[in-house]
C-alpha cells in the first residue's frame, strides 16, 4: 500500500520565472498617495506580492503553451473553437457554447437579454460585476446566503449555499414571472470563497423547477467547488473531480464562466445554455460587441489554451496543492489572531476587517485602509470586498455593505511557500499596531464598480 505523506507538494516544477517588483517604504508611500489609496491604480511592476485577484493570474503550463502554438487564427470556423466547444461541452453537457473575452462579457450578453426593470435575479450572492450588470439592465440583484454565511468567526462545510427557504418564500413575493433566473455562484467569492453543496444545489434546482426559473451557474471556480464536495459531502469520497463537476452542471440550464480562474488561462470565458431562444439573442448581442460566434473577442490561441486548462484543473493532485496553499495562509493568520473568514476558501484567505481594525467605522473603509497598510508597509496588493466594493447611499444617507473584508487571492501555481511565510511575517507586524491605522475618506467615486477608480485619502490624526 501507498504511504501517506503528510506534506502536500506542488505538482509541478518550475520553468520560467519573472522578477519581483521590490520597493522601499518611501517609495510605497509616495506611490499610495499617487494611487489616491486605491491600489488598482498602482502599477504592477511596482507590487511584490499581488494577491488583488485570481482572475487571468496564474500561470500557464507547458501543455498550454503548446496548445497555443495551435492555435488556428481563422476569423470563421477556426480549428481551434471546434477543440474549445468539444472540451466545454465535454465538461458541462450543455448544447450551445459560445466563447467571449472574459467573464463580465457572458454576464453582460446574458443580463442585457434575459433582465430589465421590473425584474429580480436571486443569488447565494452575486460578485461585484455580475451586481453591476444585472442592475445595470434596469434589473434589482437580491442574495440570499445561508445565515451561518454571515458568521465569519464560526466554521462550517458549506456556507456558500443558498437559503432555500428564503428562495421559496422570496419566488412567491415577487412571481416567478418576474424573475428572469436564479444564479449559483461556485464558489461563494462575495463571502469568503466558501463551497456549495451538492445537495444545497439540487434543492435549488428543484424549486427552480418547480417555478419555471431558469437556474445559471457562475462557475469561474466550479474545480474547486467539485473538490470540495469530494473532501467534505457524505457520498463523493470515492467519486472523481471530474464526475463531481459533470453533476453540478446538471443541475442547471447552463452556465457563466470566467475562464481566467479555473480554466487556468490568463484571459477568456465562455457562456454554455441549452434555451435555443436565450442563445439566439445572446449570439446577436455577442456579434455586436464581442465578435464572431466562433472566436466571441478571442483569438484561437486563447480556445486552445482554455480547453487544455479545462483538462488540467480537475487534476486532483493540482486541487489538494491548490486547497492546501490557501489553508496554509489561513492557518498562518488564524495563529496570529488575526480573524478571518472560517473556514478558508477555495481560491482566497479574507480577513475580517471589521474585527481587525474595530477603531474604524464603516464610513472610514477598514477594509480598504488595511488594503492600503500592507501595500505601505511590504509592497503586498490585496483587495477591499466592504463597503468601498458595496456600500452606497440612499436618500443622502451612507448605507454600509454587511461586511468589511480583505480578499488575500492567490494566484494559481505562482507563488511557493516562502512566499506565503512572507505574508504571514509582515501580518504578525500590523498586527501589533493595527490600533494605529486610520480611516479613509472618499473623495472620487463612479456610481457603479467603485472600488476599481475611487480616490481616498487617510483622515487627519
């Protein structure tokens, strides 16, 4: 019998490698204050870890480099969509499959067509862009997260779910007329990257089906979320990734996928349906704006890439790698009483900001402000998911989003474990002066995906 080792090692080895962008504090400091706070205006180079996303981050393998070289640039037909459309409906099992640029493209196409005012998208919770396009169609964006969602401090296997009573009782409110679908998102990134359940999905499905609701699934982690399901849902020990995930999108009637995370490409998505009528106006609106139907704003290059990496992610030596590095920095936090979301997610550690920095009000962006500290104090990019991302104003009062957080997302097979002990040292060092760090106030703001162009500066002491 094979012995179990306790130590889980990267799958791989490394190939290529590109230099880190090392800066002095003062250095740091001058270039938050030409950033105005908002570290998406600060230029990479100048970052030495960047954990603002896992979105188009990682790094390719040899066989995707390969699958490039492919890659059939034809402006119609191309080779290469044929092997993009096989894998993707290998994968989800939906008939139509149309390819766009990155994942806001699929929502956008699908929103602009299917939503509109008067109507309601239920959700477990809808992620910044896809928020912004459903409202953007005129239409309301409603989550309803299981309660223990919102409990951050208290562990669970799967607080990605969907309260399935609140969906019942929220259909009826509304009419079901009304409600053009009900999204999954795979995993749960708003709140913590948490997993979805096989069972909460298949109740889901149910009342969708009960009521005629289309149900979608945004599946930019569905890998991580199938992995999940195997190492903690009773029934799916013994079953493979790969059989997990062909399930999960049976449950639905087609799927938005930002390919950029677990297709393990650096750009691209795709939307899959099986609704002839949805996917004859979607392909017209991805005419329009994206391009051909066989290409949808990619070039073959890009088809041939995603398909490998569709391949290569349900590799479950590359999936406990991936679930194990994530815990690892949680574990490092979690021992510096740092709080953060429990358990750790897929893709991310998100720490409580709220908790962490209980000197600052919502108004003063905690989470931001601690975004803003670690990229002063080592150069390290993170990402402020509170009241900067989604908090607004209603009849000229400051509504506060329900939680505070800083996504920590780690890109997929880039950084070792040196790095992530990095982090962990420069954290135990804000820690013991997180009493210190002050509030932030917002100068500039777009009404709608603030947090990607607002301008802030630290409040007087």
């Amino acid at each position: 019998m094979e012995k179990s080792w306790k130590t889980i090692i990267e799958p791989f080895r490394i190939k290529t490698v590109e230099p880190l962008g090392f800066t002095t504090e003062a250095e740091r400091e001058a270039i938050l204050r030409e950033a105005c706070y908002n570290v998406f205006a600060i230029p990479a180079d100048k970052v030495l870890i960047d954990f603002l996303t896992d979105s188009g981050t990682g790094a390719m393998s040899a066989e995707q480099w390969a699958a490039i070289m492919r890659g059939d640039e034809s402006y119609a037909g191309a080779r290469s969509f044929f092997v993009f459309e096989k894998a993707v409906r290998a994968l989800t099992g939906y008939r139509y499959i149309l390819p766009v640029h990155q994942g806001r493209a699929a929502e956008r196409i699908l929103m602009g067509v299917t939503c509109g005012p008067g109507k309601t998208v239920l959700s477990n919770s809808h992620f910044d862009t896809t928020r912004a396009n459903v409202e953007a169609s005129g239409a309301a964006a409603l989550d309803l997260p299981v309660p223990e969602a919102l409990d951050f401090d208290v562990s669970g296997l799967f607080k990605g779910d969907m309260d399935v009573r609140a969906l019942e009782s929220k259909v009826r409110e509304i009419g079901p007329e009304h409600i053009p679908m009900v999204i999954m998102t795979l995993t749960n990134n708003s709140l913590g990257g948490q997993p979805v359940s096989m069972r909460n999905l298949r109740e889901v499905s149910q009342v969708c089906r009960n009521y005629r609701i289309p149900l979608i699934l945004d599946v930019a982690r569905f890998a991580e979320n199938a992995f999940f399901i195997k190492l903690r849902e009773p029934g799916y020990a013994s079953r493979s990734a790969a059989d997990i995930a062909r399930e999960i999108f049976s449950h639905a009637q087609g799927c938005m996928m930002s390919a950029k995370k677990d297709a393990l490409v650096n750009i691209g998505g795709f939307l899959a349906l099986n609704d002839p009528e949805w996917v004859a106006r979607c392909r017209e609106a991805l005419i329009l704006t994206e391009g051909f139907p066989t290409y949808g704003g990619l070039a073959g290059r890009d088809l041939e890439a995603m398909a490998q990496g569709l391949v290569e992610v349900l590799d479950e030596q590359y999936l406990a790698y991936r679930l194990r590095s994530v815990e690892y920095l949680g574990d490092g936090l979690r021992r510096l009483g740092v709080p953060i979301v429990e358990p750790p997610g897929g893709h991310a550690v998100y720490i409580n900001a709220k908790k962490f920095l209980p000197h600052i009000p919502p108004s003063g962006y905690p989470g931001q402000a601690l975004v803003c500290e670690l990229y002063r104090a080592a150069g390290i990019r993170s990402v402020e998911i509170g009241s900067l991302m989604f908090g607004r104003r209603q009849d000229g009062a400051f509504v506060p989003a329900p939680m505070e957080l800083v996504r920590l997302a780690i890109p997929r097979r880039v950084y070792t474990q040196s790095h992530i002990d990095f982090v962990i040292e420069v954290f135990a060092d804000i820690a013991r002066r997180a009493p210190t760090l002050r509030a932030l106030r917002l100068l500039e703001s777009p009404s709608r995906l603030a947090h990607f162009t607002a301008k802030l500066m630290p409040e007087p002491v």
